[in-house]
C-alpha cells in the first residue's frame, strides 16, 4: 500500500475541468428569466457547496428575485442536458488515477448532484477508478460536513489517519478537517478563485497539477 490506503476526490475543479458548462448553464438560466450573463470567474466563486447554492449565488448577482429551490430543477435540467460538453478531466488525470489505484482505494466525494456526477464520469472514462462516489444529493449532508468522508473510510476498512480527500475548494480542506483525515489541495483547481487561505492548519499537502499526486500521496 502507500502512503494512504484510501484516496477521496472532489469532482469539480478536481478531476475535471467542467467551469465552462456551469457558467452555460447558469447563463442559460439567468437569461430564461430575463438577466444578464455572469462571468465564468464569478461562477466559479459559487460552485463547491451543492447546485442550489449555485443557483442561490448566481440569482442573487443577477438581482432575480424567486425561489432557488424552484429554479433549481430547471438548471438541473439544462445543466445534464449539455453534458459532457466542453468538460474534460484535467490534463494528466487518468493517468494519476491509473497509478493511485494499484496501491490505494478510490473514491469520490462531491456536493455535486449524483446524478450529474456519475453521468461525467462514466462519459469522462473515469468511473471504473472509483469503488463507490457519494454526491451531494446521497444520505449524507454536504461538506463541509464530515459524514460522508468517514462512510467512505469505514467502507474501504481504513481509518481517517490512512485516508486523504483531494479537493480545490476550502469546503474540501474544511471536510477534511472534520473528519480527522489529510487533506491535498488541488492548486490547479477553479476553487482557488474564492479559496480562503486562513482556514489552512499548515499539515495540508499541494498538487500544483494532477502530475504531482502519486509522489504525494504515495511517498
């Protein structure tokens, strides 16, 4: 085994480079309702807690009033509609994940809609990596809440000291936190856009690209 026995990922910003279809359908949904588009950065600051924060986010800066949660199916349905689209894995990432899992488990934890998440990563070629994938619509609350990383953990027969959640936003390493694992930050993710460095403890590691996971995690 390596250096963890169990390794978690994000999906957005992560795995895969999906901001482009986000900001489309965030765009496509704010014109249904007769707004103005948002900048793909400024989408980019409002993914990582569950689409209907995105949704929440994205109305309120385009000063919509309504309600996010009856807007929200109607993202979802533009949203999968668009998929897999301009969204692909981070350059290097079947590769690291091809090395990761001859030594370790691997697993997704996203606040991502199930649904959407298994439909990328099936269509990404990425799915047979993963022993099981928990989104942000499963039986667990979201993250930064630490009940779906420990399922995880107790699945795979590894403790939280053996276990590592890769992830790009400060949700991730606050998750991480929580659950008593290590935390790896994606530098090269879109969720340094909002990252919040004064949450950081200074025991996280860093992967400047997907390259530099299996020495990381593995050493």
């Amino acid at each position: 085994m390596g250096r963890f026995g169990l390794v978690v990922f994000d999906i957005d910003g992560t795995l895969i480079d999906s901001i482009g279809d986000l900001a489309t359908a965030v765009n496509a949904l704010l014109a249904e309702r007769g707004a103005g588009p948002l900048s793909t950065r400024a989408v980019a600051g409002m993914v990582g807690e569950g689409a209907r924060l995105l949704v929440e986010r994205a109305m309120a800066a385009a000063n919509l009033d309504g309600s996010a949660a009856e807007a929200l199916p109607r993202f979802l349905e533009i949203y999968e509609g668009l998929l897999p689209g301009e969204t692909r894995p981070y350059e290097g990432i079947p590769e690291t994940l091809d090395v990761l899992g001859r030594r370790a488990r691997l697993a997704v934890l996203t606040n991502k809609p199930t649904e959407a998440s298994l439909k990328l990563l099936d269509a990404l070629g990425l799915m047979p990596f993963f022993a099981e994938v928990i989104g942000g619509d499963g039986p667990f609350p979201r993250k930064p809440a630490p009940d779906g990383l420990l399922h995880l953990a107790s699945n795979a027969g590894v403790l939280p000291a053996g276990t590592v959640l890769v992830g790009d936003s400060t949700i991730d390493v606050l998750t991480a936190h929580a659950a008593g694992t290590a935390a790896c930050i994606a530098r090269y993710g879109f969720g340094q856009v909002t990252f919040d460095e004064t949450r950081l403890r200074g025991d996280e590691l860093e992967a400047a690209c997907p390259h530099d996971l299996p020495a990381l995690l593995q050493g």
